[in-house]
C-alpha cells in the first residue's frame, strides 16, 4: 500500500542494533526504506547489519555524549544522503530504590534516555525540515506509571512525552510529524537483567497484561512503519501504547 511505503527514505533508528530499535528498523527495511543504526557495540552492530538486508549500515558512537549524538546523525547523512525517519529508540535503566541513586547514576539515565534524544532531534531538524519527516521517540509505560525501582527512568521517560508534545507543536509547519511509542513489557536484553534483577516481575507482568504474554521486538515493527509513513501524516504530538492492553486494564 502507498500510505505505508518507506521506499526511497532513509531512517537513523538509535539503539538499532538489538532489542526493540532492531525490531522497528526490520519493520522500516521491510517496507522499503535505507536504514542507519546506531549503538556502542560493533559486533552488534555488524550482526543487525546483516540481519537488515543490502540497504543498511551502522555507525558505532557512545550517544550518552553530546558529540556521539552529532556524530551519529551526520553518518546517517553523509552515508545516504538525506534523512526522513528518526527513531530515538537508545535507552538504559539501573534499578534500585529511589534514596539509593547517586547523582553519577541519575545523570547517565537522564542523559542517554531524554537529553540525547533532544540533541539528536536538534542535530537531526535541519535536514528533517528539507522535505518533510518523521521522529518516533520511545516512551515506556513509566512514562505514565510509576515504579518503585525507576525513579530516573520514569522522570526520563515520562519527560520524552512532553518533550514529544513540544517538538511536535514546533515543527509541524516544517511537515515533520513528532510522536511518542510507549512499549509494554518486551522481551529483550534490557528487560532479561530487569527480570533477574526485580522478584517476581515475570509473573506480574503475565498477570497484568491482558494479552498475558511478553511482547517481542517484532511486536514494535507495525508502530514504526506506520509513524514513519504517509499514512500517519496527520498524527502528530501522540504517544502511543504497544503493550498488549497493559495501560488499558485498571
Ligand atoms: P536493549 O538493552 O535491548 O537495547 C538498548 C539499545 O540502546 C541497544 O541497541 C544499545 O546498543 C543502545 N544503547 C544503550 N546505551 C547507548 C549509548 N550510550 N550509546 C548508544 N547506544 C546505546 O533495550 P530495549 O530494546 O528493551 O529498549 C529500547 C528502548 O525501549 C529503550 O529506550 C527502553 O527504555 C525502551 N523500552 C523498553 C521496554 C522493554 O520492555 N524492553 C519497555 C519500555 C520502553 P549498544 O549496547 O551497542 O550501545
């Protein structure tokens, strides 16, 4: 279908290399379009690479740094020319209770969950504004509910939903549609250390979401495509659950 055809655009997908960024950059490749992924580890990187097909490359930065984060989006550009899809997936937790963070550990969640995907909204703006484009920032249910062991991770990510709101009432006379995808609880790296690190979650999890499973990266691909593509062209500020009824179950 033309509405959800990604041919001839090009996507930077943050994180894209594992877990729910590989997910969405599939989803993205899929429906046609050139794919940029980035994250710190190279053997993961080249290993999502090939797991993308011809049309995808990867750039290896520490985007916690505000010169990663530039550096990123420029080899996105320099790669492939131009840049219409920005996926701010790259995310980290460290879990414990609240009185027990020290400010190193607030600041490194702060940093890589919500002030470098500012930064790389910004860095990516100029040439997202040349035709038109789309950002997809990814939320988490702590964007809307709390956690006894997240307390910076919900500040960061209940922040991206506003942040979302603002970029998105800023630039849609540029035509660049800005949302939010807030994913339940998905199977991946990041949350096989929050299972072994917090008792009894699997079993809550399964319990509260109506689906009764754990969704998987490509669960996340459908969301992508359809932020990403002209099909969503008057969809813009939201944040969207993918999370198999988990925020709809009181
Ligand atoms: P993973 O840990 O599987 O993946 C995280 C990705 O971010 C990796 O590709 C990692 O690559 C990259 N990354 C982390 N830190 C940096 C950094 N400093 N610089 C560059 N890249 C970095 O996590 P998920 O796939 O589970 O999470 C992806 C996003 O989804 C995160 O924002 C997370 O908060 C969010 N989310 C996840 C949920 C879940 O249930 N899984 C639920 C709600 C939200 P590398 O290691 O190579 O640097």
């Amino acid at each position: 279908m033309a509405a959800f055809d990604l041919t001839g655009k090009v996507a930077l997908v943050t994180g894209g290399n594992g877990g729910i960024g590989l997910g969405m950059a599939k989803g993205l490749a899929e429906a046609g379009a050139t794919v940029m992924v980035a994250g710190r580890d190279a053997d993961k990187n080249r290993q999502a690479v090939k797991a993308l097909g011809a049309n995808a490359d990867a750039v290896a930065a520490d985007m916690a740094e505000e010169a990663g984060v530039k550096a990123v989006v420029a080899a996105a550009v320099q790669k492939f020319g131009r840049l219409d899809i920005l996926v701010n997936n790259a995310g980290i937790n460290i879990r414990k209770p609240p009185q027990d963070y020290v400010m190193e550990e607030w600041h490194r969640v702060m940093n890589i969950n919500l002030t470098s995907l500012f930064v790389c909204c910004q860095a990516a703006y100029p040439h997202l504004k040349t035709r038109g484009g789309k950002i997809i920032n990814i939320g988490s249910m702590m964007s809307i509910f709390g956690a006894s062991f997240a307390a910076p991770y919900g500040a960061s990510k209940g922040g991206v939903v506003q942040l979302t709101k603002s970029l998105a009432s800023a630039w849609a006379g540029d035509n660049i549609q800005v949302n939010a995808v807030l994913p339940g609880w998905i199977d991946t790296e990041l949350t096989k250390g929050a299972r072994e690190q917090v008792s009894g979650l699997n079993e809550k999890v399964l319990a509260r979401t109506p689906a009764a499973r754990w969704g998987t990266p490509e669960d996340m691909a459908g969301i992508a495509v359809f932020l990403a593509s002209p099909a969503s062209d008057f969809i813009t500020g939201t944040a969207i659950p993918v999370d198999g009824g988990y925020s709809a179950q009181g």
